[in-house]
C-alpha cells in the first residue's frame, strides 16, 4: 500500500492481488478531480479492477463518476428495470423477483459474465457498482485480469493462440440457470 498526492488531493493505492484489483482511498469530495480521475484511468489499466471501499455514493454522485471516466454507453438503458432508481443509465441488481425485472437475468451473471456483451456498442471501460444492501454471508464477487494472464503465458503458447477469437453470447450463462 502507498498513499500519493494527485494534484493536491491525497490518495492511498492498495494492491490486492498479485496482478489484479486495487483498493483505492480518496475522500469522496475529491473523487471528481482531474488527477485522481486520471490515476483511476492508469489503474484500471495496471490492475483491472478498483474498489472504493465506504464511500456511500448517491446515484448523482456515482454516474458524475462515471462520466468523468469516460462516455457511457448505451446498453444500460436496454434494460427494463434500467431507470428503476429514477436515475438513467442505473440498472438495479437484485434476485427479488417480486422486485427486479431482470432475475434470470441477472442469475446468469453468477456463472460468469463479461460487461457489456448485451449491446452493440463497443466494450465499456468498466463498469461502477455500489452495494447498497449486502449479504450477511456470501456475496464474493471474483475478478479476472486476461491481459495479465496473457502477458504471464510462455511466448510459445502465445504464438499459439494469436490467431484464435473469442465469441461470448448470454445463453452460456441460461445453461446453468434454466
């Protein structure tokens, strides 16, 4: 862990795992400036993952986040329980089923799942998530960092696969649930 000065503005960087996820301690008044919006930007790059720990965002505060990282896509809004907070581009998570539009849905993700494969837009940056209400127990979520996993491969297996492609679709995840 190290704690930096970004133009004025103090912020503490913990790595989590060897090659993914960081930590990041900055007060939420300062998570708008344009020093700790471009070290956020680097970090993504760097560690794939960046969690904010207690910050107790609003809507407004964390789609003005959001948009300080770059332009949004559309694929939020696709969804029907997308406006549910009142808030455009927020779509609520939840396995209510008497509340949330998407449950199926959003069962699938358990499996695994990648951001952003749902719309034709280009792939996000990132996606924000804030967890309003926790699980008592349970509730990990698990990250993977594939430019890191690339990068540690033997150049020989990557000399392998440097002409292979990937194809996502949903109905992966259905497989499990339905």
């Amino acid at each position: 862990a190290f704690a930096t000065q970004i133009m004025g503005v103090e912020m503490k960087i913990e790595p989590i795992k060897p090659h993914v996820g960081a930590r990041i301690l900055v007060d939420p008044s300062s998570l708008l400036s344009a020093g700790v919006v471009s070290r956020c930007l680097e970090l993504l790059d760097e560690r794939g993952v960046l969690v904010f720990p207690a910050l107790n965002l609003s809507a407004e505060q964390q789609l003005a986040f959001t948009d300080r990282l770059g332009t949004q896509g559309a694929g939020t809004r696709q969804f029907a329980g997308a406006n549910r907070m009142g808030e455009q581009n927020v779509f609520e998570l939840s396995l209510d089923l008497a509340k949330e539009t998407q449950a199926l849905y959003v069962k699938t993700s358990y499996f695994w799942h990648i951001d952003g494969v749902h719309s034709d837009d280009s792939l996000p940056k990132g996606t924000l998530l804030s967890a309003r209400r926790t699980a008592s127990k349970g509730g990990q979520t698990e990250f993977a960092n594939t430019y890191a996993a690339y990068e540690h491969l033997p150049d020989e297996e990557k000399a392998s696969i440097d002409d292979l492609q990937a194809l996502h679709t949903p109905l992966t995840g259905l497989r499990n649930v339905v």
